[in-house]
C-alpha cells in the first residue's frame, strides 16, 4: 500500500471535516465514492450544509473537470449536456470539437493572432497570406467531418470526472432518460452519437424523497436506485461544536479558502487501483451472505445485484483505514449501502453493528438459539416415543456441534478458543439433559462425531 496516497486522502478529508460539524459519514461516504466510481445521494432538511460538503471535498481534487447544476423543471437538456454544433450540419461547416482539435489549424491561428499584433511591412500580405491557407485548410477538413452531428460538450456533465446534479429530482421528464444512461452506464447519446462520460462520480442532495406509489412520480424509482451510496443528515446537535463553526465562519467573512490538502486526478486513479487491491477473505463473504440472509428476514429488501457489488466499498474503507484486507468491522460502513428507504438504516445499522465488531460471538449465539431451539422441541414431544425424541434431538445437535468444532480448529486466538469451548460445553449440557430426561444412556457430542468420521 502506498501510505503517501493514503495520506493524501485522510489530509483531504481531516481538512473537509474541520470546516463543518458533524458530517463525519458523508465525508467518508464521498471520500468511499470517489475511491469506488459510485454515486451518492443525500438526503436532509434544508440548510445542513450538505451541497456545501460536496463542494468543500470536490474542490480539492485537481485536474478533474467538474460539472455543478441546480435541477428543475425548466431545466433543459443542453444546459446539463450540451448543444448540437449547428456548424457540423452546415455543408462545408467544420465541427468546433474538430477544429480545436486539430494541431496544424491551431497553429495556423496562434500565426495569424501573431500577425494581427505585428506592426511589420508585409503586415497586410501576411495576413491576407495566411488566412487563405486558414480558408484551404478549412475546406479540406470539411471534406472529412462536413455532416457528421457533433455535440458541443465542453464544460457540460459529459466533458466531466465529477457532477454535482443538486435536487436531480426534479428534472423535467424530457432529461431523465438521458440521466439514467449518464449515472448507470456513463454515456450519453444525441443525434445517433454516443458519447462516453469520463464521470467518476455523480453527488446529487435533496430535502425529500419521491413518493414512488404515486404513478407521476414512479418513473424516478430508476434515479433513485443509481446512487449506490446514501446518507441521512441532521441538524448540528453537540452546542460546543455549532459555536465553533459559527466563531470560524465569522472570523473568516465570507472569504473563500483555497484547499489546503489536494487530491489530484492522477492520484486519485492510482487510489482507486490500490483499492481493487485490497483482498477480501471468504469469511468477510461468509459473514456478508449471513447479514445478507438476516436482513431479509427482517423484511429489508436488498437485491442480488447489491449483494453481489458490495466488496469495492468495504476494500475502501480498509484502504483508508490503512489495511490490505478486509476486516469483519470494515462491513459497518455498508449501512450507507444497504438501506432504501431512511427507516430501514436503525434496522440495517443494529444488524450490522452486532454481526461485523465480534462475529464470532454473533455466530456462537445464533448456534446456542438453535440449540436451545431443538431442545424446547424435545420437551414439547414428550409423547413421542423416546428413541425417537433423542435420535432427533442428537442428528440436530450434531449438526450444530460440526460447524462449532471447525470453529474451533480455524481459531485464532485463545480468547476465541475459550467462547467457542464454552459453546460447546452449554450445547453437551443441553444433550445430556436430554438424555436424563429419556433415561437413555448418554453419549458425548464429541464422540458421536468421531465415530460419524470414521
């Protein structure tokens, strides 16, 4: 891992999170989201500084052009994607993306700017000299581009690494086909061309959610799905830290502050490539598929295509912690991830907290519930006949008591050896009370097993 890009990273984010309060996730998030290629949407009342975080961390990346626009209604689409060059269509008409492209008619120009300055005596036959080359020269590129369609996108979000799109929602229907292709497939068509957006990522905020049971306001569900990454804000809470952004702001006056700590383009790829570099262990798969299996079962929607994309956001967040593999703990930042709608983040932010900071200890007690489970089940069948009752309760115990001893066998430490011993222990309690209870002779867990294995 290169630790001078990594500090690069931290500088740029210490320096957004010392000019507001409060805004620890976000910064992350955008910090995650530029490290990934993803999109993020944030949602919260009016005036909680959330454009202004976009805009603090953006302005430190260097060498990315970069696209901001206010949406609405009256929004068109040249103004967010750029115009249709007239001149292209024009028979005999040169593209302006060909002519400010081409080296040898810009050279031309720089001669003739050169010549228009001079006091020289052939000044004039100089001139007249030179803009006839310019003229034949003109002709002959024609000649090859003349009725080729072009848009002029210089300046506009698809000549951009990083757009800002504020309250996208309320782009007037006409542009939202277009912002579907641009945010999930970075590329936009006009006039039979497709252009490819160079967009690293797309940030866009909002004080609301659309309604999406309402039919005029369905049609934005697909937006909403492209920005991977979530946040909630609130208002500032902590007093101590309000006034210190209020004493910072009135000492500086409404003066804009250069970044400090910068990013620049090329270093910012070089991240991105560590990032994909960053190894995730089967168990972080394990553990993942489990959060996956729970929060459904809590009636949390989450899709394939999510579940199946989660990795490049946890590698990132053990890059910036400065690891070269994924940790249970790094799975916590997935909150931002997971939810869909702002109610379901208690639920997925519990879920995650217990599963991922000792999933170990998750583990041993989702065994112990079944355990005690199959055991409540034993009592309940006190009808049965006993062999059967005990041949049950020993075929489920013993399916609890493998994945326990392969616990066991991959644990890395002592401490972990004695919780899974411990677990094991309650779980030959539960067995060989169930054999009292029958009056069957009892037979440890253990070697059931090896007998089973030979």
């Amino acid at each position: 891992m290169n630790q001078i890009l990594r500090n690069r990273m931290i500088a740029r984010m210490d320096e957004v999170r010392g000019q507001v309060a409060e805004r620890d996730e976000l910064i992350e998030i955008i910090a995650i989201a530029l490290l990934t290629r993803k999109n993020v949407f944030i949602l919260g009342d009016t005036g909680q500084a959330k454009s202004a975080v976009i805009n603090l961390f953006r302005a430190g990346i260097t060498g990315a052009r970069q696209f901001e626009r206010l949406m609405s209604k009256q929004t068109d689409e040249e103004a967010v994607f750029g115009r249709l060059d007239l001149s292209s269509l024009i028979p005999g008409g040169v593209p302006e993306e060909v002519l400010e492209q081409d080296q040898h008619y810009q050279q031309l120009r720089r001669d003739l700017e050169a010549y228009l300055a001079s006091n020289g005596p052939d000044r004039s036959k100089q001139i007249a000299d030179l803009t006839a080359e310019m003229e034949r020269y003109r002709k002959a590129l024609s000649e090859l581009h003349s009725g080729e369609p072009r848009i002029i996108t210089k300046g506009k979000l698809p000549d951009s690494h990083i757009v800002f799109l504020d309250e996208i929602f309320k782009a007037s229907d006409g542009i939202l086909n277009a912002l579907l292709a641009a945010l999930n497939e970075r590329r936009y068509t006009n006039e039979g061309k497709t252009i490819h957006i160079p967009a690293i990522s797309f940030f866009s905020a909002s004080n609301e959610i659309p309604n999406f049971a309402n039919p005029e306001e369905k049609i934005l569900k697909p937006l909403y799905d492209r920005f991977e990454l979530k946040v909630v804000t609130e208002y500032v809470e902590d007093r101590a830290a309000r006034l210190a952004i209020l004493k910072q702001k009135q000492a500086a006056r409404g003066a804009a502050q250069a970044p400090v700590s910068t990013v620049s383009l090329a270093e910012l790829e070089a991240m991105q490539d560590e990032v994909l570099q960053v190894s995730v262990p089967d168990s972080i798969n394990e553990l993942m598929d489990d959060i996956l299996c729970e929060l459904r079962e809590k009636g949390i929607h989450i899709s394939d295509r999510k579940y199946f994309n989660y990795a490049p956001i946890v590698q990132a967040k053990a890059w910036l912690c400065g690891r070269d593999q994924v940790e249970p703990s790094d799975l916590n930042v997935l909150c931002a991830y997971l939810w869909t709608a702002p109610e379901e983040r208690t639920i997925i932010g519990a879920t995650l907290e217990r599963m991922c900071n000792d999933p170990l200890k998750n583990r041993l007690d989702s065994i112990l519930a079944q355990a005690v489970e199959g055991y409540q089940e034993f009592e309940d069948s006190a009808d049965a006949p006993p062999a059967r009752r005990i041949g049950k309760l020993r075929d489920e115990f013993m399916s609890l008591y493998v994945p326990l001893n392969e616990l066991l066998t991959s644990a890395q430490s002592d401490g972990e050896k004695e919780k899974i011993n411990a677990c094991l222990a309650e779980l030959e309690q539960y067995s060989r009370k169930a054999h009292e209870a029958v009056e069957f002779s009892y037979v440890p867990l253990q070697e059931i097993y090896a007998l089973k294995a030979s």
